[in-house]
C-alpha cells in the first residue's frame, strides 16, 4: 500500500496495530468519541476495522 509522509490522527495511538497505519493515505479514526460526533454530524455509518492475523 502506498504511504503518506504526513501521519494521519492515528501516530499518537499506543497500539502497534493502529500504529502501522499511522502513514497511510486514509484518514483513520481511532475508537472514541471524535469519530461517533463526525460521523453523527456527518449523518455518515461508522465502519469498524477489527484487525486481522497471520498465523505461520
């Protein structure tokens, strides 16, 4: 996936999940009250990403 050389809100996140996708061109919400009043605002659904995992 291509990345962006300005991180998005996501850089201040803990998680290294989230953080992984801290450079990328999306403008990522993490959980919380910041995307449920936009997307409240916004009249918009809000789409959860649960993750995901390899196993080897």
């Amino acid at each position: 996936m291509p990345t962006n050389n300005k991180p998005n809100r996501l850089i201040a996140e803990k998680s290294p999940y989230l953080l992984q996708h801290a450079h990328n061109p999306v403008n990522w919400f993490p959980w919380g009250e910041e995307a449920f009043k936009k997307a409240k605002r916004e009249n918009k659904p809000v789409l959860v990403s649960i993750g995901y995992s390899t196993c080897h």
